[in-house]
C-alpha cells in the first residue's frame, strides 16, 4: 500500500498517510493530526531507484556500509 506525504499550509507540519490508489483518489486531503486544519496538500517525495535490482556497495559510492547488515557489500 503506497504512503502519500502531506504538508499542512496552516502550520507546516508534515505528515503521511497509508492508503490504496482508489483510496486516495476518491478522498480529499486528511485533516492535519497536529492542528487540525483542512488544509494540507499532497507532498511529492524524492524515490530512490537502484538500475537492475543491484544494490549500492561500499566502493560504489551508495552510501551502503555497515549498517545495511549482511545482505549488503561489495558487488564485484
């Protein structure tokens, strides 16, 4: 289920929302959960894509280290 991310115009709070596709394209924008306020707008957030399912090793520059665990490394 894909997560849509709001901003709120009254306070600047951001915040996101699990909905379906036909979930999301019959309901306006959610109320902000901070102050309320109707009056929030679809945020388009940055998506990380990988080419050919590979994932970013150590030496590539991806930013994978050791904290990814053991599935992540070099991909000589």
């Amino acid at each position: 289920m894909p997560v849509y991310e709001y901003r709120c115009k009254q306070c600047g709070a951001r915040f996101e929302r699990r909905a379906s596709v036909h979930e999301h394209e019959e309901t306006k924008e959610p109320p902000c959960p901070q102050c309320g306020s109707g009056q929030t707008e679809r945020v388009w957030s940055r998506v990380a894509v990988l080419a050919g399912g590979r994932q970013p090793s150590s030496t590539q520059g991806g930013g994978c280290g050791p904290a990814c665990g053991p599935g992540c490394g070099n991909l000589a």
